[in-house]
C-alpha cells in the first residue's frame, strides 16, 4: 500500500531525510527511533547513478513498530538499507530478526523485512509530489494489517513533513546561509553530488 503527499518543499530536502535515517532518532521516538540509530556505524557506496547507505544495529531491543510485527521484544538485529538513483529515487530495505540468526549474513527467515519505496517529482524549486508506497514479506495477505501499515506510516510522514516544511522556510529566510554537512550525511551528500551532476550535465 502507499499514498502521495503535496510538500512545501525543495525535492532534495526529502532524499536528505530518507538517505539518513538517524533522524528517526529524534523525530519519531515513539514507533521506529531509537538512539542505537545515531551510535551504528554506517557504509555508504557509489557509483555513478546510485547512492547506498547500510546501517547495522546487532542484539538490540525492537522498537515499537517493529516489536509488533516481528511479535516480540527479544533482543533483535535491525538494518537499514537506503538506495537512492537518479534522478529522485530512494528506496528503502528495513526489518529486524532474531539477535543472532544470521540476518547480516543474509539469512532473514527468522524476521520481518519492509521495502519503502520513494518517488519524489518537484513541483517547484520549493514544492514537491511525493510518492510512496511499502512492501512487505510477512502477513502478506493481511490487509487489515496493510491498512495499519499505512495509517502507522502516515502518522511518521506527518511528524516528516512538520520538519521537512520548518527547514525549508529556514532556508528562504535565511539565503545567504550555506547547508552544514556532517560524516552523518554521507548518503544525502553523495546523492546531492549525483543530481548536480546530472543537471550539470544536461
């Protein structure tokens, strides 16, 4: 399931929120943050038309959202996995399984993986048509469970968009002030460099 979004806001402020997801930490605490995020090491990879950024967080409780779909709050390992391509695409390979059953080796039958897929069309330089959607692998034919998914997603949009439409007004107020990048922002820096270059290019 999915849904679109009308945002005030330039297009590359939402590959920044998705290619760094340690924002969960702070803007969504009560579903999928927790401050494991801003302590694992990240690895970013790229190449000429694509960005990836990998986070692993080993033998950690679940949060929220993910304690009730894996149903349980057993230690786990968690991943995140942002892919962006051009010209304004992310997608996204997350879940938990089991601490200790070989996800990040490759074996995930022990827990729940989503796969959120983001589409963003600028409108204007500060106006943007966000597409998304999500897939899942577990209780596939629940839609009742579907149906949730997307309320649940709609409610961290919502907490997204406050934050996305606040920094772009920072930005118009404030035109001589340069963005501040941090070893953090690899993913969203790198993806920045992609899209110039493109533009650049045509």
């Amino acid at each position: 399931d999915g849904d679109m979004y009308h945002i005030a806001c330039d297009y590359r402020l939402l590959v920044d929120n998705l290619m760094d997801l340690t924002h969960e930490t702070y803007v969504h605490p009560t579903s999928i943050g927790q401050h494991e995020i801003t302590e694992a090491p990240i690895e970013t990879t790229h190449d000429e038309t694509s960005v990836t950024l990998k986070r692993w967080m080993l033998n950690i409780e679940p949060p929220p959202f993910w304690a009730s779909n894996l149903k349980s709050s057993d230690p786990c390992d968690r991943w995140q996995i942002c892919n962006f391509t051009l010209p304004a695409n992310v997608m996204i390979d997350v879940g938990v399984a089991k601490a200790g059953s070989g996800a990040p080796e490759g074996d995930r039958s022990q827990g729940v993986t989503g796969i959120v897929v983001d589409l963003m069309t600028p409108e204007t330089e500060n106006s943007t048509w966000y597409f998304w959607g999500m897939a899942r692998n577990f209780e596939v034919s629940d839609q009742g469970l579907s149906l949730r998914i997307k309320d649940a997603q709609s409610q961290v949009f919502a907490e997204d968009l406050d934050v996305l439409e606040s920094q772009q007004r920072n930005i118009e107020a404030r035109p001589d002030q340069k963005l501040m990048n941090f070893n953090i922002d690899s993913g969203g820096v790198r993806a920045r460099r992609l899209i110039d270059q493109a533009m650049a290019d045509e």
